[in-house]
C-alpha cells in the first residue's frame, strides 16, 4: 500500500474514533443495596454479570452483547425480601454510568431506533439522548414470573435505566406469544437502538446535536 493511501486511511479511522474515553464507573450504596458498575461505550460487548437475579443477568448479558458496550455489575442487594430493591437500583447505577461515559453528549448520533425479532415476537425501540427521561412501555406478559424474577420489574428496570441516563426510551412489542422472547426481545432492541444512538456522526463529531447546543443528563435537554 502507498505511504499516501495508509496516511488517508489513518484519517480516516480517526474521524470514526471518539475523542476521548467514554467510560463511566459508580458505586451506589443503601441500606437496600449496594451495587458496582463499570461500562465502556466503545468496548466489544464484553460483561461480567452478577446480579443475585439469574434471569436479569441474562438480560444485562443481552444488552452489553448486543449494544458492544462493555458492561461490569456486581449487586448485593435485600433478595430476601424481594427482588425490587435489586432491579431497580441496578438500572439507576447502569443509566449513570452510562450518562457519565457521554460526558458532554458531543458528536453522538443521539437517536436510535431498533427492531429485534425473537422466533414468533417482534419488538421496537427507540431512544433519544435527549436528557429528557420518559418511558413509554407497551410491553405486556401472560405470566406473573419469568424464571426467578417477577415480570412487573422489567417494566420497572425500563424506567430506572432511562430516567438515571437521561434518555426518551419507547419500548413495544408488536406480537408476540412466547413470555421469555418478549422480554429478551425488549432488551436485544435496546441494545441495538442505544448502539445506534451513542454512535458518533463524523460529519457533526465536534458538535452537540441539538439546536441548543446543550444535552444534559437526566437534569434537562434539548
């Protein structure tokens, strides 16, 4: 390869690189729990997963493999008077760390939408960085449980991650019969929608996306 093709596709590459490390890390501490988290926007979709919740590790495995976001969790949480405290706090420490790993929010794409179909069930997500959080949730389960973890908490995980990250976040299934692929579905979308949304644009990677000029976290947007 000539020396000015390799120049050129250095540049190349770095236009597709994120400025700095987008990395974030919180400890959150309660009587109820206490939970770690460490995650990388820009990683391979490794995780380390321990939740005491069997079947919500499985989901937070979904989302850091499908989304290529590095994702660490370990939570000791009160699993002896319900699983609550566990779900819902693990999706505030996920949403700040990753509202932490986008620092100024400069250079994302800042929207994704995803659709993940899992055998008969299809579902939809879209995301806005927008610090705005909100959830719209039309996901509905014929079952009270879902292996060890009760189906009303993933609704609940939903709302804790958006509102923590500071994310516009609709989530629907479409159809869908089967309780374990509505769920998984739900997560696999997310993952691919938030992928899409932190991307950065190297047409506008030195700029905000927003008319403002501003993206906060779950304080406020544009």
């Amino acid at each position: 390869m000539a020396p000015g093709v390799k120049m050129r596709c250095a540049i190349l590459v770095d236009r597709y690189r994120p400025f700095a490390m987008r990395t974030g890390s919180v400890q959150r501490s309660t009587k109820e729990t206490s939970i770690a988290v460490e995650l990388d926007l820009d990683g391979t979709g490794v995780y380390e997963i321990a939740t005491g919740i069997g079947f919500l590790d499985h989901m937070l495995e979904q989302l850091s493999r499908h989304s290529l976001i590095d994702l660490k969790v370990k939570a000791e949480g009160d699993l002896h008077i319900d699983q609550h405290h566990t779900t819902e706090d693990s999706g505030i420490a996920i949403g700040e760390a990753f509202s932490q790993a986008l620092g100024t929010r400069k250079g994302i794409t800042r929207y994704g939408t995803a659709y993940a179909p899992m055998d008969e069930t299809l579902t939809r997500v879209a995301v806005d960085i927008s610090g705005r959080p909100y959830l719209v949730w039309k996901t509905e389960f014929s079952q009270p449980r879902l292996g060890d973890m009760d189906a009303e908490l993933f609704e609940h995980w939903f709302h804790s991650f958006a509102g923590s990250a500071g994310i516009t976040l609709h989530c629907e299934t479409l159809y869908g019969r089967n309780n374990h692929h509505i769920v998984e579905s739900a997560f696999k979308a997310l993952a691919r929608a938030l992928r899409q949304a932190v991307e950065i644009d190297p047409r506008k990677a030195d700029s905000i996306p927003s008319t403002k000029g501003v993206l906060g976290g779950a304080a406020g947007g544009a």
